[in-house]
C-alpha cells in the first residue's frame, strides 16, 4: 500500500486553497478552450505554457492538467448542443448526443456525457495510481536499445492502429522526425539542416507546430465550410441532474467495458477516438436497445464519453512512466516538465516525488471540481459559442500569434505558426494524420539520442535490438505493427474481413 | 454540402495528392542531402551527427513516392474537387489578412496590430459597425495588455516602431 500513502502525500500537497483555486481556473480555461473552434487540449495548453514558466512545477502542471480535464469536458459541450465535435474523439458523442438535444432531452445527454467522462477518467487514474509506479519501476532497468524500442513501438503502433494510408502516417511522423533533428546537434554540438539560416539555430519547437497545426489549420477549416452556429439550448437544473443520475446505474456492464477498451487504447498513442468508436461499436452490438442507437439513446452517449475520456486519462500513463507521451495534449504537457527543469521518465518517480503524487492526486479531485463545474455553468459555455465566428476568428488568431510569440519571445515563430497553419489545413483534407507528427517533433531528440547510444554500445550492429528477450519483444512487436497494413491486406485474401460500419465517420487524427 | 454539380470547378483531390507527395520527396531530399553533408557515415567517435537524419530523409522519400503512387495510380481516385472557388476564397480572406497581420506586428507590434487587426476583420468580414468593432477590439486588446504585461509580467514584442511606449511597459 506504498502508493497509497503516497497518493495521501499528493493530496496534501494539493490541498493548498492556491492549487484549488488554479484548478478551478484551468477547469473553466480548459471548458472555454474545448468548445472554443481552433482551440483544443493540445494547441490551449501549448499557448497557456508560457504563463507558467514563473510558477513552481506542481501547481504548474496541476493548472495545465486540469486545462486537459476541461478541454475532455467541453467537448462533449459542442457535440450535444451543436452536433459539431469539438475534438475528434467527440465525433462519436453526436451520434446520440444531438439528437437527444433536438428532442429537448440535452440536459439529460449533457449529464449523461458529464458524468460518464468522470467516471471513465476515476477508473483510468485508479489505473495510473497503481500501474505507473510498476511501470517505472521496471523501465528504470531500460538501457538505451529498450528505451529505443519502445520509441519505436510508439511510433510503429501509429501505423497499425492508424486509419487511413500507411504512407501518409509514415510521411507525417518523419516530416516530424525531420523537423526535430533541425538546429544545434545535442551530442556533436554541430549546426543540422539549418543551410546557413542561424534563426533556424533553434530549431522547430512543437509547442508552435501544435499551435500552428491545430490552432490556425482549424480555423481555416471551420472558415472553408463557412461555419454557422446553430445550436440547441440546454438547462440543467439538479432535477434532470438527479433523474439522469438514475438511470446511469442500469448501464454498468457498457461504463465498465467502455472504460476498460479506453484504458487499452489510451495507453497506445492516439488511442482516444478510435476507443471512443470501438465503445460505440460495441455497445450497439450488445445493447438491448442497440437498434435504437442513433435516434438518441443515453447509451450511446455514455459508451464513447467514458471510453474517450479514459483514454485521454490513460495516455499519461506512459508519458509519466516512461517520458513517451501517448496523445498530442500529453506531449505538450511533457514539454512543460522540460521546461519546468523536470526530466520526464522512470526517475521522476524516484526523485520527484511531491510532483508525480501530487499531478495524480489532482488528477482525481481535477476530475471531480470538472463534473461539478461543467454541470453548473453549461448555459454560460454554450451561450459563447453563439458569439458570431467573425468575432471569434481574428481573436483565436491573435491568441494563437501570442501563444507562438511567448514561447521564445522570436518573431520569427508567429511566421512559423502561420506555415504550420497552412500545412495543418492542407493535411488535414488530404488526411494526413496530425499526431504522429507532433509526437515526433517532440520525441524526435531523445529517440535519437537513445538510438545513437544503441548504436554506439553495438558498434553499429542493428543485432542489438534483438540482443535480449524484452527488447527484442518490443522490437518484434512494432515491426508487427508497422507492417499492420500488409498483414491485414493479406489475411484479408484468405479470410474477407467484416465491414466497420462507422469506418466512414471516424476521423483521421 | 455542393447542390449544383456543374458549378464546382477546381483541382481534383488527387492532383493536390500528389503535389504534396512531391513536396514530401523534395524535403526528404533535403533532408538526405544535408545529412550526407553533415556526416550519415560511422564517424571515429561513433555515428556522425548526419547518421539518424539520413534514414529519416530516407523514410520521407520513400513514404512520398508511396502517396504518389497512390493518388495518381492507386485503384481509388479521389477525384473530387479539392476546394471549390467559393471555400477558397473564404479560406484565402482568412489567410491573407492573417499574413498581413503578422507582417503588421513585426512593425507596430502585438498589441496595436491585433487591435487593428480584430476591428477590422469584424467590419469588413463581418459586417459589424464601426464603433461595435473599435470597442470589441480594444477591450479584448486592453486585457491581452493587462493580463501578459501587468499580471503576469511577460513581455510580448512591441515592435520597430512602438506606440505603445507611452505606457512605460
């Protein structure tokens, strides 16, 4: 019961009437930001970072990942009310969702959805409680040709889990991978790809890339389909909050499925929306009332919020535990660490304890102030979203070209974001996935500096990643995945695979 | 979303495809090219600073050539029409002034140009009055100014020419 002494630790060092306070803020910024068009975890969080490098890391990071608990929040917010998708794992919450909202009935889908999201992201940090410190245990014995495989599994299960063409996820992650080896060389010291541009000493930081990609790239999507807002209005009142409450007991077998599925998935990168759709699936399969998915079922609305949100819990796991994050949202908040002066990985369960304990001890009371704080103030979050886009644009912009400004105070960054910007759009509709290339900008050093160790231990011999029983495992396994694509075309020949009927819908991410 | 067929002109999906995938091609080249310069080969201290690069340069052409393939040659086409005049026109009239703005800032600063920036993108685009405008832009501006500047005492850039100065931050 070492952990949960430690978790007790973590609360103390949260309970602080200032750590509560910058949790309520980053629950009501991280709402805003989640049902705010061009604003999302990832690119809010990366341009709230800045703010705060003067603050001490633990209620940093206690503000920044309660932005993420909002952000999975106010998701479900757009999806309901506006049957627009706030983040793509929300795709699946408007299945249901909206049109409960058109039959008067959003108070009970928006509850549903709500409360469901903390219950999917309690069992996932239950989960993080109990298996991070084990994980990190066991990575502390990982030498450099194990950690490389496990970077190679990261990126490897892009390409098996991944929809859409193999090679574009291969395209996107190496244009990172590319972009991340740009500037000063951390072992040699050497000058890499700059061509004689000593602004490009500094290299691409992702923080503007995930500015760029998501924030301005958005908006100019929303622009194109020359976006109008036109939403249902909800009421919650502690009324329709209690009768929905009620009825959420009878689907006990979906939460718990749904939160498991969201666990599995979370913890492989970009797990949320393909859990979130799988919890779909399946619940529809195994309902009683599953023919009636899609006419407005609670259900439906409570298998894919608790699986997205388990899983959108469940991706720190790996970035706490090994310092490999396992969504967008994640590596930026890795980011911060680095920025904090913390080095993300095994160690950081050794050497910064208060931190660690303290980031999962409000990861559940993080969860609990969102449910409250969601329930009660719907009506004001929605009425933004009525704000005219011509307002909303130009100020997402200026946001964004601040967020791009402040992480290096360079001009030349808010020029970036805009090009980022640019190629976000342009990926984004010829579906190129966005993940793999954010991860690998981040990961793109260390991935590096552990495959240059291996290298350097075996003299160059590639032999080394089968050299033992684990790394050759893990090795093994993300060479399954990357050739996921072929070996599926070919079971496919002798056994023809069953039609996913939302295959259409999901989106690439 | 189009209900006349007819008047949807542009580039095929496919086209803009396979430009990319040529783009993609040119930067792994790039790629390849810079890192054989740096050094991809096992230098006397281990891998030269070019080794990890090269293969990176490497992946990037060949996943090119494979988005290539696939647009122009693979079995299903996207021939739909990339974006129609219309869309890009309302995407190039989000773009263009945004490009503008971040040349503006460069000059005059954050603080000025967004202001300008966000009233005039409310009168011209959104058809809002002048003074509706000016007031949204200068309160939204006015707490960008207090919130970075005052609360939380980072500086954000003022520009070549700074009008701002007055204000002694």
């Amino acid at each position: 019961m070492e952990e949960l002494n430690a978790l007790f630790q973590g609360f103390a060092v949260v309970m602080t009437p200032m750590n509560f306070l910058l949790m309520v803020v980053g629950i009501v910024l991280g709402v805003l930001i989640g049902v705010l068009p061009g604003l999302g975890g990832a690119n809010g969080v990366a341009i709230l970072l800045p703010l705060t490098f003067s603050m001490n890391p633990t209620s940093a990071i206690i503000m920044l990942s309660c932005i993420y608990w909002g952000a999975l929040f106010g998701g479900a917010i757009t999806s309901v009310l506006f049957n627009i998708p706030g983040e793509p794992w929300s795709v699946a919450t408007t299945f249901d969702g909206y049109p409960m909202a058109q039959q008067g009935r959003a108070g009970e889908a928006l509850t549903g959805a709500f409360t469901s999201s903390f219950v999917g992201a309690f069992v996932a940090v239950v989960m993080i409680t109990f298996m991070a410190p084990l994980v990190a245990k066991f990575a502390l014995k990982f030498g450099p040709p194990e950690f490389f495989s496990v970077y190679l599994l990261t990126f490897c299960s892009f390409v098996g889990m991944g929809k859409g063409s193999p090679f574009k996820i291969l395209a996107s992650m190496t244009i990172g991978f590319a972009l991340a080896s740009v500037g000063m060389d951390t072992v040699t010291g050497q000058l890499r790809l700059t061509f004689g541009f000593h602004e490009l000493m500094r290299g691409f930081d992702f923080l503007i890339a995930v500015i760029g990609l998501f924030g301005i790239g958005e908006i100019l999507l929303s622009m194109e389909e020359g976006l109008a807002f036109s939403g249902k209005s909800a009421k919650i009142d502690p009324k329709v909050v209690w009768q929905t409450w009620k009825k959420l007991p009878a689907y006990w077998a979906t939460s718990i499925r749904a939160s498991l599925i969201g666990i599995w998935m979370g913890i492989t990168p970009g797990g949320a929306t393909p859990a979130s759709f799988m919890s779909y699936g399946i619940a529809k399969k195994l309902s009683k009332t599953g023919s009636k998915f899609g006419t407005g079922e609670l259900e439906g609305v409570v298998a894919p919020e608790t699986a997205a949100h388990a899983a959108g819990t469940a991706a720190l796991l790996p970035m706490l535990a090994l310092g490999i994050p396992g969504s967008p949202t994640a590596a930026v908040l890795l980011g911060g660490l680095l920025i904090w002066g913390l080095q993300p990985g095994p160690l950081l369960f050794v050497e910064q304890k208060d931190f660690v304990w303290g980031l999962i001890a409000s990861m559940y009371l993080g969860n609990l102030v969102g449910l409250m704080v969601v329930l009660t103030t719907v009506p004001l979050f929605a009425s933004i979203l009525r704000i005219p886009f011509s307002i909303i644009a130009p100020v997402i912009i200026v946001i964004c070209a601040i967020g791009a400004y402040t992480v290096h105070n360079a001009m030349l960054d808010i020029w970036f974001m805009l090009l980022f910007g640019v190629i976000g759009y342009m990926f984004k509709k010829l579906d190129y996935p966005l993940a793999p290339l954010v991860l690998a900008l981040v990961l793109g050093d260390k991935a590096e500096d552990s495959f240059r160790q291996a290298m350097l231990v075996s003299q160059g011999e590639m032999s080394i990643m089968f050299s033992n029983p684990l790394v050759g495992s893990i090795t093994t396994l993300a060479l399954v995945l990357l050739l996921w694509p072929l070996i599926s075309k070919l079971i496919a020949l002798v056994k023809p695979p069953k039609q996913d009927e939302f295959a259409a819908e999901r989106p690439v991410d | 979303m189009e209900s006349h067929e007819g008047e949807r002109t542009g580039v095929a999906t496919n086209i803009i495809d396979a430009i990319v995938a040529i783009l993609v091609i040119i930067m792994g080249s790039t790629v390849i090219y810079g890192s054989r310069k740096l050094g991809s080969e096992w230098t006397s201290d281990g891998p030269g600073a070019g080794y990890f690069p090269f293969y990176i340069g490497l992946i990037l052409v060949i996943s090119g050539v494979g988005v290539l393939y696939q647009a122009l040659a693979g079995k299903v086409k996207n021939t739909e029409v990339f974006v129609d005049r219309e869309s890009l026109g309302r995407v190039l009239s989000v773009l263009v002034p945004a490009a503008v703005y971040v040349a503006a800032i460069q000059f005059i600063g954050i603080y000025v140009a967004s202001a300008i920036y966000i009233a005039l993108f409310m009168i011209i685009l959104g058809k809002y009055s002048w003074l509706k405008s000016v007031i949204i832009a200068l309160a939204v501006n006015t707490v960008f100014f207090m919130m970075f500047e005052v609360w939380f005492k980072v500086p954000l850039h003022k520009g070549t020419y700074d009008m701002l100065s007055f204000l002694g931050y």
